[in-house]
C-alpha cells in the first residue's frame, strides 16, 4: 500500500477539467498580475467568510507580515504569541523590530492558554498573535475581552484552520484581523504560495491593499513604504476552482477524523481534543506518544508517512536565541513539541489506508516500542 500524507494528486485529479480549464483561461487572457480572478476569489471568500473585508497576499506569512505593518507595528514594541507553531507567527514580529513575547499553550487543544496572556502585558505590547493550531481556533473570545481591555489588536493567525467554526462564527473572521495560508497542503490549497487577510476595519483594509503593492494609492504614487506581495492571478484561478469544493473536503475531514478518533479510540496514545463550542478542520490529525521517534520509524517502515508539527518550540530555536529564554521557560509546549506527531490527512484518504496505519499503530504498541 502506497499512503500518501496529503493526497494532493487525487484532489487535482477529481477537479482537473476545471482547474485546467482555469488556468488556461488566465494563460489566454495574459493578465498574470491581478487580473479578474484575484476580485473574484476576494468576493468569493469574503462571502464564505461573512462579513469582513478580504485581501488576498502572496503567502500566510506575508499576510501576518501586512497584519502588523498596518497597524505599524515597530522596533521597542511587543507582540505576543505562542512558542508551539510555525515559525513565520512569531519571524514576522521580529522582522518588524518588535519583541515576540510568548505565552505557553493549553496542554489538550495546544493552544495558547488565555489564562496566562495578561501577565505578559506591558505598556509596550501592542498585539496578541493567537494561532488556531492544527485547524481548531484558539480561545478567540477570552482572547478578544483581554486585548479590548488592553486596548491592543488581535489577529488570529488563521493559516492552519480556514473551514474551522467557533461558535457558529468561521476562523481568520474572529478578531480585528485573519491571516489565511493556501501554501497546496493547507486545508485550502493553492498551487504555490499564496495567502490572505481578513480585517474588519474599512480603514484598515484600504491600507493594506495599499501596502501589497509598494504602498501606492495610485499609480506610482506611494503613501506608505510598502512591498509587493500579491497573490498570482493563476492562483486565484485555481482557488476559485477549489473553493467551490471546500465545504464538501470539509465535511470529509471531519468524517475521516472521526474514523481514526473511533479505530485509535483504544491505544495508549493521546488524540486530538477539540472543544465542543468550536470544530477543527485537522489540517494536521496530530496524536501524542512517549516513545514517539520508535514509533515514527516503526511507521516508516510499514510504509506510513508521518510528520512532526512541531519537533522544536519557537523559544528555543536558534534565530530567537537573542530573547534570552531557556528550556523550561514554556514546559507545555516543550512536552509537546518531545511528543507530538501528525498522521496522514486529508479529505481524500480511504477507510482502508486509515484501517492499514491503525493496525501499523497497533502493532508498535504490542511489540511495546511505545509506552
Ligand atoms: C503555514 C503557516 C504559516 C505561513 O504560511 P505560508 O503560506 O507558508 O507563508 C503561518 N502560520 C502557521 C501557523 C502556518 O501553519
């Protein structure tokens, strides 16, 4: 058996026709640079969206990168977020000149823990960076009750959960401001880098348009020091395409999750927990275990692709060695990233292949390389 950890090919080959008809109308048009697909893949989200202004980037990482530029963000200030994600949460902060300041996480959701954020205000913090890890929005409301009283920003790094809901309402729409990914194995996915950002103030949005392309608000005319960070009209066009189908991928996200929460329901590993107020779209289906790197080649060797989101928190890596913390700093998140692996995922894998990675799973349990 062949598993692929994101299907990727099956997903082209099921809507093909229409992405290749697509792209070739864009390659017919010649309009690479925001032509009509970028306006329409803008209105098309914001509608799945609700009501928010939508800005697509050229990646998720520009679009956190334009979150802290609109709100000018600079060297003294400080931005706090979570030291178990991505590195491009918190890069983009100290890319800035500002201080990222992190918060441990929830040890079950693996999300930032609200309760400890308010200890970590000072008169310089001036926005929270929450991430809705592995698809699951963060506490968003706690969040938001914090930063109004502080009176700073929150923009939910929303790269892993677009399709997510938290109280009936959809992630990257929750707070001041979203920051969507479409790298191709995010749960929407384009076919190279691309992003976007969701923000509520009209003000705001007209800005950060401004911004993606070198700060101009006509034609060489530049209001602000901008940098130029569209979206490609060929991605838009495939987005387009994908779109249409997002909520059905969705829906099997969730069915296949739920297979695997069912077949791994009795091993002595701990699976995902989402809360029952909010839905996660398992961009990764991340399980934890002791023994996890006799398990990850076990796995290997029956052939079962496997990752490890994350296998280092952000505190302790080397690029933020300047910030002065030690191990031990965040215990939750530095137990985690000891212990976390993600299994295959996405909406196009069958019961079989769940069924051959469980009794692959089953089997390093009995031969008790995990405990
Ligand atoms: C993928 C990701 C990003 C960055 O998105 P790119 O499109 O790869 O730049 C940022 N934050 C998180 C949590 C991510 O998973």
């Amino acid at each position: 058996m062949k598993i692929n950890f994101h299907d990727l090919q099956t997903q082209y080959h099921c809507y093909k026709a229409e992405i290749d008809h697509a792209i070739q109308k864009v390659l017919n048009s010649s309009q690479f640079i925001m032509g009509p697909e970028i306006q329409e893949f803008e209105t098309a989200l914001q509608k799945y969206l609700g009501n928010t202004h939508v800005i697509s980037c050229a990646s998720g990482t520009d679009a956190l990168m334009l979150a802290l530029m609109a709100i000018d963000i600079k060297p003294g200030d400080e931005v706090i977020t979570t030291p178990f994600t991505f590195i491009a949460s918190a890069e983009v902060i100290a890319l800035l000149g500002a201080k990222p300041v992190f918060v441990d996480i929830q040890k079950d959701t693996y999300n930032i823990d609200p309760f400890k954020i308010e200890e970590k205000i000072t008169s310089k913090t001036r926005a929270i960076i929450p991430v809705s890890l592995y698809g699951q929005p963060a506490d968003m409301d706690e969040i938001n009750a914090i930063a109004k009283k502080h009176n700073i920003v929150v923009i939910e790094d929303a790269a892993q959960s677009l399709g997510a809901e938290y109280k009936g309402k959809k992630s990257a729409n929750l707070s001041d401001m979203g920051c969507i990914s479409f790298f191709p194995t995010k749960p929407l996915g384009c076919y190279g880098d691309g992003g976007a950002i969701t923000v509520k103030d009209e003000k705001l949005a007209e800005k950060i348009k401004s911004l993606r392309v070198h700060g101009q608000t006509r034609r060489y005319y530049h209001k602000y020091i901008g940098f130029n960070c569209r979206l490609d009209t060929l991605q838009a066009a495939i987005l387009n395409v994908k779109l249409k189908y997002f909520a059905d991928e969705i829906e099997k996200r969730h069915q296949i999750a739920a297979r695997y929460n069912q077949l791994l329901a009795k091993l002595n590993i701990v699976l995902p927990f989402v809360k029952h107020d909010r839905t996660s779209v398992y961009a990764q289906y991340s399980i934890r275990c002791k023994n996890r790197t006799e398990l990850l080649d076990f796995l290997k060797n029956k052939n079962v692709p496997t990752a490890v989101h994350y296998p280092e928190a952000l505190h302790l890596q080397e690029c933020f060695q300047y910030l002065g913390y030690k191990r031990g700093d965040f215990p939750i998140a530095e137990k985690a990233a000891s212990e976390i692996m993600s299994l295959p995922m996405s909406a196009f894998i069958t019961a079989e292949e769940q069924r051959y990675i469980t009794y692959a799973i089953q089997e390093a349990l009995e031969h008790e390389l995990v405990v």
